[in-house]
C-alpha cells in the first residue's frame, strides 16, 4: 500500500539522514520512479525534505525536523502507535522504525506519554502472519476504541467451525499478526483470543472494567500462540523445498528448520531443508502435490511413497 510505503520512506529519511532515490527503490523493493513520486507527494504534503545534488547526493530531511513534534490529537496519536511498525517486512527497517518511533515518544509532552503509554500496553505487532491473507477488517476501529479506552465489548463472532454465539467480554488488547488482527479479551470463562474479520455488530459499551493489574499482552501472546502451534500441529514432515516453495510454505504453516543431516537427500542442491507441521495427512498431501518439483519429501516415508504413487498415476494418465 502506497501510505505504508511513505512511511517507510520517511522512516529510512529519519534514521539514515541521507537516502538516495536507489537506495531507497533498492530497500522497498519498487521501482525509482515509484520513489521518486513518492518524495514528491511527501513534499507536496508539506514533510521538509530537500534533494542534494551531484555525486554525494540524495534526499534528506531538514535539520532538527525528527525532534520536532507537533502537536497530536487522542485519534492521531492511537492511528500512529496502531500503525507501528506493521507492514516493515525487512527487519533492519522494521528496527528503525521503532528506533524513530521511540525518539518521537520520547519528545512528546508529558500528557501525550502517559497516553502513549497507556495505548502500547494494549497493542502488540506479531509480524509472522500464519497465512498471507487479506481480512474484513471492518470492526477494527470500535475494537481499537473500546481497547483504548478500556470499555467492555459486544459483538457477534463466527468461530473457525462456522459455530455462532453472542459475546460479552472485557477488550484487554490488540494484536497485528501478518494482515491478521486479534482482540485478546477477557471474558466469564476465562482469556479468550478473537479475529476481527469473524466480528460483527460489535458495540462498544459505556461500562469500563478493571484491567488486571500483573496482564503482559506481549508475553500472554507468545505463550498463548505457542501452546496454539503445539495443539495445531498434528502431522509432522521435514521437506527439502525451493527458495520459492519455503517461502510459500512458511506463510501457510508452521516451520522450523530441519535438523542436521537433512539437506544430504540426494537432488537437494540449493534448497532448504525445513521442518513443516501441518494440521494432518490430508493437508500435507494436497501442499505437497501442488508444489510439484519445487518439493521432495525427506520424512516421513509413508508421505514420500503416497507422492510418488501419485506423481507416476499422473504420468501413466498422459497420453
């Protein structure tokens, strides 16, 4: 998206001081034109950036701006923190990103802190999304706003199965994973998770609700998502993939790599050996097939069997 790339542009302007037009093309991985109308739309929205000439040249901002903060209404400074640094794929811009993030923070006045503050207790950005898909995010802004503002919530949710209830909970937090969001809640029977894009009719109440005083999202997130993966992963394999297929791989399930010894298959020259969890036998096939040769299957051998089964099936049915 053209607004989360501006950030990124503004954020590498900040933390290096100097960029040039392919430095920046290079990094964001667009092309220079891109970039350089990208500069101009900063420019044009008032960011006090100057091109630099000549062979040392580039774009930077002018002296002092980053510890200039203007002034920040309750709505901006929630869509700033909200924004923080999700959609940052590379790590080392992810990293300056929250680098200039905390040197804003750390110029704001003494009021905007304390509700920064308050607003970064109740938001967590996972940046491994489970599975690159785009969401219905239509609810998100009532869920931020009882969330902000420590309101309990009602609202309608579809579960995986297709089950449906009616929900009363206590909105402790946020978390961004991948395009994904989830509200973390508290609710009669306990900490309970929830997907936005399943939310409807939700109704933030006027009653508030006492946040428990000991609650950590980030660390109830990790431990939570961690215990999710073991329940989740019920059929183990170790595959030898392609740079394409790990990455496609990656995105749909949970990985790790392979132990040592599993990239001696013969035929895995150049590839990744990785340990892949996949709900069961039946989704392990369909990924597995429809990878084709960009997929050998190392273990189990029963998999490796089926496939090749399957792959001279295939051959004998061409005519």
């Amino acid at each position: 998206m053209k607004a989360d790339r501006l950030m990124s542009v503004l954020l590498l302007l900040q933390a290096r001081g100097q960029v040039t037009e392919r430095e920046l093309a290079e990094q964001l991985e667009v092309s220079q034109r891109t970039i350089h109308r990208d500069l101009e739309s900063l420019s044009a929205a008032r960011i006090p950036i100057s091109a630099m000439r000549g062979a040392r040249g580039g774009w930077q901002l002018e002296k002092g701006w980053r510890t200039q903060v203007p002034g920040l209404d309750e709505a901006e400074l929630n869509a700033l923190l909200m924004a923080q640094p999700r959609g940052l794929g590379n790590p080392r811009l992810a990293s300056a990103a929250q680098s200039a993030l905390n040197k804003l923070m750390a110029a704001m006045p003494e009021p905007l802190k304390v509700q920064a503050a308050h607003m970064r207790q109740r938001l967590h950005v996972d940046p491994t999304g489970w599975r690159d898909t785009g969401e219905d995010l239509s609810m998100l802004s009532a869920v931020q706003d009882a969330v902000a503002r420590d309101r309990k919530l009602t609202f309608d949710y579809t579960r995986a199965d297709g089950e449906q209830s009616s929900r009363s909970v206590d909105a402790l937090g946020l978390v961004s994973k991948g395009l994904s969001w989830y509200l973390v809640a508290r609710t009669a029977n306990g900490m309970r998770t929830f997907r936005v894009s399943r939310m409807k009719r939700v109704t933030v109440l006027a009653v508030g609700f006492e946040r428990p005083a000991r609650f950590d999202l980030v660390e109830h997130w990790r431990s939570s998502t961690a215990e999710l993966d073991r329940k989740r992963a019920t059929y183990r394999t170790v595959l030898s993939l392609t740079a394409e297929a790990a990455r496609r791989v990656q995105a749909w399930c949970v990985t790790r790599p392979a132990a040592a010894g599993a990239t001696g298959h013969k035929g895995n020259a150049g590839r990744t050996a990785l340990q892949v969890d996949f709900d069961n036998e039946a989704q392990a096939q369909f990924i597995v097939l429809g990878l084709g040769a960009a997929v050998c299957v190392l273990e189990p051998e029963s998999l490796r069997h089926w496939v090749e089964a399957e792959a001279r099936t295939v051959a004998e049915g061409i005519e």
